[in-house]
C-alpha cells in the first residue's frame, strides 16, 4: 500500500499539464533567494501497513540563478533493507526480507544542485544519519551511522508567478559508508547493493 500511494501520487504529479518554464537568468537578480519545501514521499505516511513516520523539511539559497544549496532535515523508519527498490523489486515488502525490527534513522543532508538548461538540473545530496535499531519487540538493540548519497536529474517547474515550484526526478542513491548491522540485521542487509538505479523523486517549496 505504501508503495502504491507513493507511486500514484508521483505519476498524477510528473503527468500534469504544467507549462515549463525556464530557469532563472545567471544575471537575474530579482528571484527570490530563499525558499522552504519537503518532498512527495510524505505520502507514505497515509500507509497502513508499515508506516514510515517519514518528515522532512528543506531549506535552500540560490546562490545565483543557475547554482542552488539545500538543508534537508529528515527522519524515517524501515523495516526493508535500502538495498531493495520500492517500486521495481518484488522482494521489496516480502516477510522473508523484512528486518527482525526495524531501523530510525536522523539524517541532516547538503545538497548541491547546477542547472544546465532551461529547468533541468542535476543534484548532489550528501547525508550523514544517526541510526537506531529496534527489535520486533520495540527495544532498541544498537545505533550505528551511515553516509547516504543520492546523484540525481531533475526539472525545476515554476508555479503561480513562481511563489512554489516541484520538482519531478529520478536518482541513483548510493550507501557510501555505514558502521556494522547487527545481527539479523546485517545478514539481510548484506544480500543487496549499494546502489538504487531509477528512483523517482519529487520535491515542492515555496519561494520568499
């Protein structure tokens, strides 16, 4: 269910009739440099099975027209390995890869976008989290730490005289670093990649 609204929700956003617009100018110095936001996959939340208790918050500056810095304050719960896609690998949801518990994780990111043309930019996202793992009986067992990147390709689409603006995406995320699973947790963890390929995105924010 989880993965179903996070989809629908993507694919009624990405297919809606919205004209594009170009980027900000390099030489424009009448944008707006600030701007607040979040992301699509709050939707998760509405899950009934396996919730995320997913929030997150983004704070960005424009540095110039065509060069962007973001804080993203985010926590989340799993209870799948990250290794599994969402929406393309069926073992994503089974009982047979699920976690003995699940893992919360704090993350505070950097993320670096540059436009190259019109909208379309590319992004880096660099996010250090805290871990805590719980057991199925609701105790916490262990914390540990992980570097989380994310590399990903997106459009800026301006809305409303350019007061909020979302932006569709696809990203590769990458598991750069993290300390040592424990156990149960590691042996499942272990089976899967590093890397995501073709995970859809889509952020919103308003300017000010």
């Amino acid at each position: 269910m989880q993965k179903k609204i996070l989809f629908i929700g993507f694919v009624l956003m990405m297919t809606s009739t919205i004209q594009l617009k170009a980027q900000y100018a390099k030489t424009d110095s009448t944008y707006k440099w600030w701007f607040v936001g979040s992301t699509i996959f709050l939707l998760g939340n509405l899950a009934t099975t396996n919730p995320p208790d997913f929030a997150q918050l983004n704070l960005g500056y424009r540095i110039t027209g065509k060069d962007v810095i973001t804080l993203e304050l985010k926590t989340w719960k799993y209870a799948w390995p990250n290794g599994i896609h969402p929406f393309l690998n069926k073992s994503y949801g089974k009982p047979e890869e699920k976690f003995p518990g699940y893992v919360r994780e704090y993350g505070l990111s950097v993320a670096y976008q540059r436009f190259l043309w019109k909208g379309l930019y590319t992004e880096l996202n660099v996010m250090p989290t805290l871990q805590k793992f719980v057991n199925d009986d609701g105790n916490k067992i262990d914390n540990g730490f992980q570097i989380f990147n994310t590399y990903r390709v997106g459009y800026h689409i301006k809305l409303f005289k350019d007061r909020f603006f979302i932006q569709p995406s696809i990203a590769i995320t990458h598991r750069a670093y993290h300390t040592k699973l424990p156990d149960g947790f590691k042996q499942l963890d272990d089976k899967w990649s590093k890397f995501i390929f073709g995970e859809p995105g889509l952020h919103f924010g308003f300017n000010f």
